[in-house]
C-alpha cells in the first residue's frame, strides 16, 4: 500500500497507528512525500523564514525534515519515499516572489498561476507508480492549498484511491463537520480498521519523531500524545475512506 503525504509530517500524523499494524502483519507499506524538495538557495521569504525560525531549524530545514520522516518511517516498519517538488512555502512566480505570503494564503486555495502543478504531480504518480498497488491520498481536510493539490493529482490518476482524514486538521470544527458529512452520504463509505494499544503507542512514538513541527500544532509533546490517544478512543481505531462510484 502507498500512502500519499503532501508534507514530511501528513501520513504519520494521520494514520501512523494502522501503517504500523499493516506492517506488523507483514504488508508493505511505502509512504511517498510529495513536496519535499530543497527550497533553491538564497533567501527565504518571510513566512519561510518565520516557520523556520518557529522549527527551530536552519537553512537546511528539510533536509532535518527529511531525517525525522526516516526515524518515524523505520519506526512503524514502512518506507519513505521523498519528491522533489517544493512545500508551497518555497513556491514562487517568474519574476521570485512568493505565492503565498501569510499563513493565510496556505489556507486560501492554489494560487492560479500554479495549477499546472497538479498535473505535474499526477504524472510523476502515474509514471511510478507500480499499477497494482493500493493508493490512499489525503482528504483534504483543512484546505491546505498543499493537501488540496495532492488529493487532486491523485483524483486524476484512473484508479481506484482510498482517502485518509488529515490529522490535526480533523480536530477542527470544520474537520468534524467534513467527517459527520461522509459518514451521512451515500456516496461515501468508511472501512473502520482496529489499533491495538501497542499500536497507538507505535503511532504516538513515530509523531514525536517530527520535533521540529510539534510547536506548529500543539504546546508541547504531551498534547500531541493526549490527543492521539483521545482519538484513538473516540474511533476505535482508524477510518480509511472510499467514495462510491455511481
């Protein structure tokens, strides 16, 4: 099974438990992110270098990404795979400005200008992708113009996709809401797959592997444990979502 993460950091978050039961029952498990790329030297923009300073990492900041998404993976058994296309962060136009200059354009839809960039990635998908292997991409819960263009890319792939929630943005208000809506339509279905205890314990020990991004989200390493636990006891487990053709 392949598991689509728009960032170094996505599948983990959202579904590190059930990957390490997969991989427990001896199933192979890929985990291929997306934007991973080295951003081209030379300054940052100001958010860049605000989330930087946030992460507490330098320049080299995905290259220490990139090493924490190694320590989860070998945690939970599965295999990373790391393209290079750029978190949006680093994106800019022709003439070097920043697509997107506040947190609030992260959450404000792909700027049109940058629309080409989701056949790009859906054909660098189609071309590697081996073609019996299972594929799950992000909902897209959050809006993140990044998780939206990869559930796009994947969308235009002709092949049967399986959806996870995206974790933390499921916490939100707006996430539930998403989540109690595909759950009511018929044009949805939802696989609920059991973590066991040692599970849960696997999938809160492979977040804490991304040390740098724990402050983006939570106050502190606790927060990030509870919440997982809590969201482990809420659903039973994990929620692999499939919509139904007509």
């Amino acid at each position: 099974m392949i598991y689509l993460s728009p960032h170094l950091d996505d599948v983990v978050f959202s579904c590190g438990g059930w990957i390490w039961e997969q991989t427990q029952q001896g199933q192979e498990v890929e985990i291929w992110t997306i934007c991973a790329g080295d951003p081209p030297q030379g300054s940052l923009s100001d958010l860049a270098a605000a989330l930087h300073h946030n992460w507490q990492l330098g320049q080299e900041a995905v290259q220490a990404r990139r090493q924490e998404d190694q320590w989860a993976c070998k945690l939970l058994g599965a295999s990373p795979r790391h393209f290079p296309f750029l978190d949006c962060i680093y994106r800019t136009n022709p003439a070097s400005e920043p697509f997107y200059q506040t947190v609030e354009d992260l959450f404000g839809g792909l700027d049109p200008q940058e629309t080409d960039l989701i056949g790009s990635v859906s054909e660098r998908l189609a071309a590697d992708l081996p073609g019996d292997a299972e594929v799950v991409a992000p909902l897209g819960i959050g809006n993140h113009v990044d998780h939206d263009m990869v559930r796009k890319a994947a969308s235009r792939l002709n092949r049967p996709l399986k959806y996870y929630a995206d974790y933390p943005y499921l916490r939100d208000r707006e996430g539930q809401q998403i989540v109690r809506f595909l759950e009511e339509s018929p044009d949805w279905r939802a696989q609920v797959l059991e973590i066991s205890a040692q599970g849960m314990a696997k999938w809160v020990e492979a977040a804490l592997q991304y040390g740098s991004q724990i402050s983006s989200f939570w106050s502190d390493p606790a927060q990030l444990e509870g919440e997982i636990r809590q969201l482990w006891e809420i659903s039973g487990g994990f929620m692999l979502w499939e919509a139904l053709e007509d």
